[in-house]
C-alpha cells in the first residue's frame, strides 16, 4: 500500500470496510478497518508492544496521536472507562473508523476529530501513541511539540518507535527541545525495549 494513502487527509482509494477480529485489553473484539489507512490487516507491531509495554493509563483526559483505525484509542477507553479519551488523525477515513469501531463496542467515552478539531486549552494525564515516523522529521517534531507541551503536571506520555527507525536519536531531540521550551518542567527516558522497538516515556513533573 502507498504510504501516501494514510497520510492523506482523503484517501482516493475506493473505500472497502473489512471485519477483522483483535484483542484489545484482554477483550477479543470484532473491529472495521478499510483501505487507504495504516495497518488496515490488523493491529501491526509497534502499536501491540506499545499496549503491551505501557502501565495502566492514568487520569481522567487521555490522547491517542494518529489513530488509524483505532486500536489505541479503544485500550484506552475500555481500560480507562472513567476517562475521556481524544483520538486524533489527518486522514479522515481514520477518524470514521475509529468513531464507528468506539460506537459498535459501546464506547461512549470517546471523542475522534482532526488535530485541529481539540480545544487548545485541553490538558492531557495520559497519551500514548505510535507516531507516523515516516511521514518525515520535519512534520514528525511539529506533531511531537504540538501535543507533548500539553501533557498536564503529572501526566506522562508513551510512544513507540522503531530502533533502526531513530528512536534514540528522537529521544535525545524530545529531551532537548522540551528542556529549551519549558525548562525544567519535562524528563524524557527510555521506559522499555522489546523486539526491536523502544518505549519513550516523556513524563511532565508536577507545579
């Protein structure tokens, strides 16, 4: 599949929804995807080592940065149900999935938009995220300085990314960059390794 399809806000390939069966926090669940977005087959690697490495989510706001069909965002709400969870995505056949998988499990504490569509004074306890690394470095830190800066105090996030993908490179950028904007507010670390991804943990320290 072109790598252009699931970085467009409207892909130009005819829609084919498909059922595909996934588990998703411990649940085995029935899910749509289609074409023209990423990981349409299933859930692909780096997003189930993110949901398999990361600690519970904590909070009452939560973050799913590029959706795609919506595995994140769904883990988040079926093990978060007290929380508020924000699903964001450019390609709006994503965020028709996401919203359509979130409704047929009775997901209700969902809300799927574009970036731009999340009010700029939400504050974020938890986001997690598998971020587009290919769509680029210089898009790639634009959306990591949009989203990170609105981790509220305590909150802390958790992104996946490929070793030989930059992953080292990227956390010692994060931590650079989060310490010249918001000095002394923001460590970034390295949380877990598995199969050949890393995941970063930037946490926001409190007051």
């Amino acid at each position: 599949m072109s790598e252009q399809h699931y970085f467009s806000e409207t892909p130009e390939t005819e829609f084919k929804p498909r059922p595909v069966q996934v588990e998703l926090a411990g649940r085995k669940v029935t899910v749509t995807t289609a074409n023209g977005i990423f990981s349409p087959s299933g859930i692909d690697k780096g997003t189930a080592i993110l949901l398999q490495e990361a600690p519970d989510p904590q909070g009452t706001r939560m973050l799913d940065i590029g959706c795609g069909w919506g595995p994140i965002t769904l883990t988040l709400a079926m093990l978060a149900p007290q929380a508020q969870v924000h699903a964001v995505d450019v390609n709006s056949r994503s965020i028709g999935l996401t919203e359509r998988n979130a409704a047929a499990l009775g997901l209700s504490n969902v809300t799927v938009g574009t970036p731009e569509s999340v009010d700029p004074e939400l504050r974020f306890d938890t986001i997690w995220s598998n971020p587009p690394i290919r769509v680029g470095k210089e898009v790639l830190h634009e959306i990591l300085l949009t989203w990170l800066p609105r981790l509220a105090p305590g909150g802390d996030a958790y992104l996946v990314v490929q070793k030989n993908l930059g992953s080292d490179s990227l956390q010692k950028w994060m931590d650079a960059q989060l310490e010249e904007l918001h000095p002394g507010e923001f460590e970034v670390s390295r949380y877990a390794t598995s199969k050949g991804f890393r995941i970063l943990q930037v946490h926001r320290y409190e007051g």
